[in-house]
C-alpha cells in the first residue's frame, strides 16, 4: 500500500499516512514522527492532548511506536502492543 499525503492530526505539518491493520492509520510526520492513530480517535481530534506530540517523542525515544487511541477516559497515548 502507497502512502498517501495528508496533514498531521497532532500538529497540522505535512506528512503521511498509510492504513494500518486493524482500525487506523500509521503517520510519519517531519515534526512529530511516526506514530499510529485509531479511526476513533481520528475522529475525536480536537481531544487529542497537547502533550501528544512530546508524548510520542518521548515513546519513540525508548524504541517504542506510540499510539493513539479512544478509551472510556477519554484520547490517551500508549506503546503499540507486540
């Protein structure tokens, strides 16, 4: 699959995104990197933290890929689980 441009969710800059298996999309973007992003919480951007982009920094810092995603408390940044 060709990844297909687009602005990023986080912080607005060029990127893109490709689908990731099962529900979203994975993002590199030039300022925040690469990181996934669920349907859900692609549709509840305006509730994304705005700690998420040194959130992701930081996960990727520790080799990890963050993700983002819906839960009953609300948009939150987690490790994708391997």
């Amino acid at each position: 699959m060709l990844p297909e441009p687009v602005n990023c969710p986080i912080c607005s800059a060029a990127g893109e995104r490709i689908r990731a298996a099962p529900h979203g999309y994975r993002y590199t973007c030039p300022r925040c990197g690469i990181f996934c992003i669920s349907n859900g919480a692609l549709g509840c951007q305006q509730d994304i933290p705005p700690s998420a982009r040194d959130d992701v920094r930081r996960l990727r810092s520790y080799g990890h890929t963050a993700q983002i995603e819906v839960s009953r408390d609300g948009v939150r940044i987690v490790p994708v689980r391997g």
